[in-house]
C-alpha cells in the first residue's frame, strides 16, 4: 500500500494533512464556524453553484476509505473534513500539525447553531427519528435564543424513492436554510452529501453522525476524560454492542499498524 505524503490543498476550506491518502483539515471549532457564517454571506450575496460540505470525519471513515474509493473520494473532496477523533488528532501531529486540537461532531453542531443564532443564519436539521428532531430542535432554540430552525425530516431507514428524494430536496430548498446538519451514519451521511451538493447552491451541508441523539438525550456521550484519551470507543461499544461492535473491533483498530508504516515511510523520505 502506497501513501502520498504532506499536505493537500483545497478549494474553499482550510488546508488539508494527508493520513493514510485522506485530507484532514487543520482546523478548528472557531474557523469551522466562522466559515459557515462567511459561505451563508457569500450565499446570499451571489449565486453559488453548488452547495459545500463538511464531513466530520473518524478513523471509521478514513479505514472505509482505504477500501472503498467512493468514500476516500467523497472524503477528499470535502470543503472540510474534520479530525472527529483524538486518534486522526494524534496521527496529524505526529506528521507536524503539531496545534491540532479535535473537532468533535456533536460539539461542532452547538458550535455553529451558537453563531447562526447570532448572525441569523437559519439551519435545517435531517436524519435521526421523527420523535427526536422535535426535541432536539426544541432544546437547540432553548439554549440559542433566535436560532431559526427552519425546517426538519427524519428519512425513512430504507431507499427513497426517486420522488422521496425530490420532495425533500424541495422541502430544503423552500426552508431557505444556509446550513442543513446531516445526522445518519456514516457512510451513508457522506454519501448522501456529496450526491445532493449539486442540489442546494451555497447551501452548507454538515455531517454530524450522532450528534442528534446525543443533544436530543437519547444516547449518553462518553465523560469528557474518555474523550480527551481517545477512549470514546470503548464507552460506544459498552452502549450499542450490536450495532457497533464490527466498526470497533474489526474495523478501527486497523487504523494503528496503517499509521506507523505511513510513519515508516516518511521517516525513510526524509532519511
């Protein structure tokens, strides 16, 4: 297996460290959103052809895409792609991003609904279950008076029709949303991003995984300790055995051998 090492230039978002061949961007909660707000802008100022996305990316997605070029392509592709887990966080300063702090979906979400109240964006929430995005949304304009929430639909857990999808494109599109949080797991989040971005110009869309759960109290999040020692998986697994037990215990920890032959390689590159 053969890496490209360095950096990789982007379009629209912050520059990007390759790990294992996908572009992380060196970013932060603070730039993330403060971009949103400057797309929202330039939205409204100008016709923007296509919409930009966000995936908030995890070791999950970045060993997916060592076998799956759609989503090493989706990932690469992405005006950003945030390091949502400390090991992403600790590879890229172990590759000289040396600042790099984590940039956790769930936090990013209250990040930016914090500044949309402010700046009077308006979001549209889709994904999760139709009795969680009343409460969520609910609980987000409680704690950021003024937040528009403009719209909200939770997708059916099968393939939409073609007519499905075309009404909930037009539901997005009436809702005049500048930011649309995409809560569905990944990769079907990614995926579902990068086939609609051609379908909401200057709209910002932002996969945030389980964040909805999270912020709507349905699931428990890891205590901040486990998080900040990357031990959120092992909180995760105690929590959804069934459903998460593949993406743990047969899928991430193939991230770590990955790493260090990358390291290898450069170290030898630079010899």
């Amino acid at each position: 297996m053969y890496w490209n090492e360095g950096t990789c230039p982007v379009a629209a978002g912050p520059e990007k460290q390759l790990v294992l061949n996908v572009g992380i961007s060196k970013t932060s909660y603070a730039e993330v959103s403060a971009l949103c707000v400057q797309w929202a802008r330039e939205r409204r100022a100008a016709r923007i052809r296509r919409a930009r996305y966000i995936c908030v990316t995890s070791v999950h997605g970045v060993i997916m895409a060592q076998d799956d070029p759609e989503v090493a392509r989706i990932l690469n592709d992405a005006d950003i792609a945030t390091p949502d887990g400390m090991p992403l966080v600790w590879a890229m300063r172990s590759f000289g991003c040396r600042e790099q702090q984590r940039v956790y979906g769930p936090t990013l979400l209250l990040e930016i609904c914090r500044d949309a109240a402010r700046s009077g964006l308006r979001i549209f929430l889709y994904g999760g279950r139709e009795d969680t995005l009343p409460v969520l949304a609910a609980r987000l304009r409680e704690r950021f008076p003024g937040l528009e929430v403009a719209g909200m639909y939770a997708p059916p857990f099968r393939p939409m029709s073609k007519g499905e999808d075309e009404g909930v494109q037009r539901m997005i599109r009436e809702s005049d949303a500048d930011v649309v949080f995409v809560g569905i797991s990944t990769p079907k989040q990614e995926k579902w991003m990068y086939e609609h971005r051609d379908c909401f110009p200057g709209v910002t869309l932002i996969g945030v995984g389980a964040a909805f759960d999270f912020h709507a109290g349905r699931t428990r999040q890891a205590p901040p300790w486990m998080q900040r020692n990357g031990l959120e998986w092992l909180f995760r697994l105690a929590m959804e055995p069934r459903r998460l037990w593949r993406r743990y215990l047969l899928i991430t920890p193939r991230f770590l051998p990955l790493w260090a032959r990358q390291k290898l390689r450069q170290k030898k590159l630079g010899s």
